[in-house]
C-alpha cells in the first residue's frame, strides 16, 4: 500500500477542483494499492493549524495541483513530490500536466476525469451560453451568463461558446460537454484531445461563423455534436485511463 496526499491549492479554480476530485474519486475506486487522501486549500472547515499541521505529515507522494503554498518547501523536504500545472513551468516537484498539447520531454501527463453532475433532462430549455458579456449576433434565443457558476448539479442544453484556446477553457468545456452543451471554438489542440477534432463547432471568423453555428447548436445538430462529443470524452478520459495515468507517473516517481 502507498501513501499520497493531494493538495488542491488556493490558486486552483472550483471548476478545476471539481475535475480534481473526480480524478480522486476514480483512483480509489480502481487502485487498491494507493491509501488517498485529499486537502483543499479552500475548505473552511480546516483550521489554518490543521492544514499547517499536514505539512509535516510524511507520505510517500505529495501531489501539489496549482501554485505552490508557502509551507510547500517543508513537504519536499521529507516526502517525494509531484506537481500538476494547467499553464507555466514554475514546478515544485515532478512535472506533470493535464494535456500532451504544450508538454515537452520530462513532463509528464495526468488524465483528467470529467463526469456528468446530473441525468440529462428532455425538457431543460436550450439557450447560449457565454462566460461574459460579449456580442453575439441578434436572434431568438436565450442567453446564459454562466461565469464560473457551472458547478451546479442540473443538466443544460444548448451551446457554450467558448472565450479562449487555454488548457483552462478546454477543462470548463469538457464539464459543460459531460453536461449536455456543445461547444464552439476557435481551433483548441486542448479540446482537440479531449472530444476530438470534430467534437466542435469550429469558429473562424466569429462575424461570418457565429450567426449559422449558435443556429446549428440549438437544433438537433446541435444535440448529436454534444452526444458525439461525449461518447468521445467518456472514452479517452475514463476513469481507468486516469487511474492508469495517475499510476504510471507514480512508479517512475518512487523508483527514482
């Protein structure tokens, strides 16, 4: 049995978090051999002396997603450390990332999990959806402001624009796939390898592409692009491949 503990950093986004712990939930379940256990810098019910304490805890792996804390430098002095980041180079510990796109040689890669929050619904109202106020082409549909407020448990239906080609963007894309929207971008090599080159409506010029792609997301080409996108999603990242990413990068970190 090996011992490893996780540390979800404060500079790690809810949405990232929640892909975090589905990646948690998925090497417990597959791997008898790992003993896990998972600290969230963001939760309140841990005093400041508690999560302090933690860090002087010996494990065989400490697992750091995000921003390394202050206190990050006790833990690599007494345990072996690897360190997942979606963007930047600035590691503290073995270098891991969520994505082959942007990882060059020594880095290592960590299959994310993205699992429905609900059963999908027939009778949820399809709308577009935007992470913030931009202009879209006038028409007869709703349109969903959604921020980071996607951590909600019911099923959406319609299309989610996307607002950038980030490892980011693409993680917030993958949740809202495994919830029921279709996605629209720019060309993303990040959403490329998680619902595939045809898994999206792709944008290349916002003006002209726009109007005829939030058109196509709200009927049902729409719905078979999302469906497709998820058969596609549910295979590469399941929960066995993670599991296997996650135990693979393991080994090579406690045989050094």
């Amino acid at each position: 049995m090996h011992t490893c503990n996780w540390y979800i950093s404060e500079s790690v986004s809810d949405v990232l978090a929640q892909v975090i712990f589905h990646m948690a939930e998925a090497l417990r379940t597959h791997s008898k051999d790992i003993e896990l256990k998972v600290i969230n810098a963001k939760d309140k019910s841990i005093s400041d002396f508690e999560r302090t304490k933690n860090f002087f805890n010996k494990k065989e792996i400490w697992h750091l997603f995000g921003k390394a804390p202050l206190f990050w430098k006790i833990v690599r002095m007494h345990s072996r450390t690897v360190h997942t980041l979606l963007e930047g180079n600035k590691w503290a510990g073995y270098p891991s990332r969520f994505f082959t796109e942007g990882a060059i040689n020594g880095e290592a890669v960590v299959f994310p999990v993205f699992d429905p929050l609900s059963s999908q619904s027939e009778d949820v109202s399809k709308a577009v959806f935007v992470r913030k106020e931009r202009k879209l082409p006038e028409g007869d549909f709703t349109v969903m402001n959604i921020a980071e407020k996607i951590l909600r448990p019911e099923a959406l239906s319609g299309i989610y624009i996307a607002e950038e080609t980030t490892p980011r963007e693409a993680m917030r894309a993958g949740i809202l796939t495994m919830r029921g929207l279709s996605i629209a971008s720019k060309k993303s090599g990040y959403l490329d390898e998680i619902l595939g080159s045809d898994g999206y409506f792709l944008i290349k010029n916002e003006e002209e592409d726009l109007p005829e792609i939030i058109h196509k997301g709200l009927t049902e080409r729409g719905r078979h692009m999302a469906m497709a996108a998820r058969h596609f999603l549910k295979s590469r990242r399941s929960h066995e491949k993670c599991t296997d990413s996650l135990i693979t990068l393991y080994r090579k970190v406690i045989s050094q």
